[in-house]
C-alpha cells in the first residue's frame, strides 16, 4: 500500500494512543462523547482500512460483510469482544483485537473497592453525612449506627479464575479469607496452592461463599448464568459482585432477590441495559452499589489499551500478527498487512 492506511476511531481515547497510531496511518476520530450510530459507523467500514472500536459499537456481520474488500482489522479498545461477530469476522479475513492485561490490576482494585463499598455501607454512610441524617440524630457515635459486614476470615467465591479472578484472589489474602472458585477450565494444583484456592462446582461456591465475584467472558454458556434459581442458593447474608459483564447475571431476578432479601446486597459496575436509566428499580434499592462500567478507569490504565490497541494497528501495517489477536483462525483465511 503506497499511502498510509486510515483507521477510524468511535470514541475519543488517551492521547499518546492516538498520537501512536498517528505515526502510521491517517486517523479519523468520531468527535461526540456518544458512540457513532450504526449507519456511520457502516459508512465508516466501507471506507477505512481499519476501525478502532468499543463494547457499545456492533461490528455485525452485515458491516463485515459489507466492509469488503476495504476493512481489514478491528481493533478493540476493550478485554471483551462480544460486541463483534467472530466467526463471521474470520470469514472475512478481518483480524479482531482486544486488550486484555493491561487492566487486570485496576478491575481487581475496583472489585475490591466495591466488596467494601457494600459490605461497609460506605456509598450509605456517605449519604447519611452529605443528607443531614447524621447531625439530625444528636450523637457523633452509636453502636448500632452504620452496622456492616466483616470481609476478614470469611469465604470469598470467585466465579472465572482469569487473570482478573486470580488478582482478585490474592487481595483476598490480605483479608484471610477461604477462597472457592468456578471456571469452565481448572487452574493447575500449583497455581491452586499458591491462590490458596479450592476449586468446586458453581452451587457449592453459591451456597458455601459469604461475598461472590464475577469475573467471566459473556458468552452463550455464561448469559444469565446467575438467575433466580443461583440466587436462590446463596446465603441470605451473602453479597454478589460483578465486573464483568452485565448479561451475566439476570436483572429481574437479581432485583427481585435484593428486594425480598434472599441475598444481604450487591455491588455492580456492568449492566445488562447500559447506560442504566435513572428511574430502573436497581437504584432505588438502597442494599446496592452502582457504577458506571468504571472498574477499568485509572488513567494509567486507560492510557496501556490505547497504546496496545496502537501496538496491534501497527503490527499487522507491518504485516505481523498483532500481539493480541482474538480470532486466531483468521491467519489462515488471510496474511496481516495490507498488501
């Protein structure tokens, strides 16, 4: 390719990302806060050799298959790909990346955030200064006032032991907590030993964990994997945590179980409607903690996927194969670059 390729991007990211990818190829940055509706971003596709994507844009196989023989590689500012069709991008010979590792310290430390957020009442506590209620009350101190729940010495069920479920896992050492965890694949004995973590089936950990944490991939297996009927199987003084992807858990039945108190709380950055509209029953339940999808957001963080999604865009120019491709398979169809 003579002149340089053009990437479009949906969303404003880090700078030295951007300046990065500049150095390579010509860049088109979408200038709203909001995503690109889909007929741009299939305009878009049909123009550029490359996009530079998030979670909240679909890449279908309509805008795959349309793209041809113009896109050749996504690049996604995310670890999630399931905004993406796979199977037909590989079809296509349209190479999918994401940028995972670079976040897994931040999301740990957010889990974390959230654990306390909820067990210790603190998004509450706060309310209760910034209200009023506390002065209204006369006293600076009461030992029945603001009562949680200890996190030390109990039972913490991790669900998806990836790099983000073992980070989580060895911040729970500092708490002396007994560790479970599910996954699809089980971890080798010395990686369990040095967790200290025990593996067990998904009802077990429900039934036996004081605090459970999400932390897996939305896929067919895990939509909804936590319904009504796992809810059920947790303790009425347990606490459920995700970070990972809203469609994991059922919304109806979470809310359900957090108004009729099969479970003590939750605490939750990811949802299945995102943005979560103001007047959804979540917030109006006051034993739970919301975010905005922020577990991710340090700008240190923020700052490596732009620069690895810069790493991926400028390997395959280089007719490489990009650091962290997703669909693999697609070498076969066709070799990286843009000859």
């Amino acid at each position: 390719m003579s002149k340089r390729p053009r990437v479009f991007v949906t969303r404003q990211i880090p700078q030295p990302g951007l300046d990065k990818i500049s150095e390579y190829y010509e860049v088109d940055l979408w200038p709203e806060y909001t995503p690109p509706p889909y007929e741009v971003l299939l305009s878009k596709a049909k123009e550029y050799d490359a996009l530079v994507t998030l979670l909240t844009d679909k890449i279908d196989c309509n805008l795959l298959k349309e793209s041809q023989p113009k896109l050749r590689i996504v690049a996604q500012y995310a670890v999630g790909f399931d905004n993406i069709d796979l199977e037909c991008a590989t079809k296509y010979g349209v190479y999918v990346t994401n940028t995972p590792g670079v976040l897994t310290e931040a999301v740990a430390d957010f889990t974390w955030g959230l654990i306390l957020a909820i067990t210790r009442r603190i998004v509450e506590a706060d309310a209760f200064v910034r209200s009023g209620e506390w002065y209204s009350k006369k006293t600076g101190w009461h030992p029945l006032m603001m009562l949680g729940f200890e996190v030390n010495g109990k039972t913490l069920g991790i669900i998806g032991m990836g790099r983000i479920g073992r980070a989580v896992a060895e911040r729970a050492k500092g708490f002396k907590m007994k560790i479970l965890y599910y996954d699809a694949y089980r971890l080798p004995p010395e990686m369990e030993e040095k967790l200290g973590a025990e593996y067990v089936p998904l009802e077990t950990l429900l039934k036996e964990s004081d605090i459970v944490s999400i932390h897996v991939p939305l896929t067919k297996e895990t939509y909804h994997l936590i319904s009504e009927k796992e809810l059920m199987m947790m303790k009425p003084t347990a606490y459920l945590i995700n970070t990972a992807r809203g469609k994991v858990v059922d919304t109806e039945a979470l809310v359900k179980a957090l108004k009729e108190k099969w479970i003590a709380g939750a605490a939750l950055d990811v949802f299945e409607e995102e943005p979560l509209p103001p007047d959804h029953p979540l917030t109006k339940l006051d034993n739970v903690v919301l975010a905005p999808h922020a577990a991710s957001a340090t700008t240190e963080t923020r700052t490596k996927m732009a620069m690895l999604v810069a790493e991926n865009l400028i390997a395959f120019l280089k007719g490489e194969v990009p650091p962290t491709l997703v669909n693999k398979d697609v070498v076969k169809v066709r070799k990286p670059g843009f000859d």
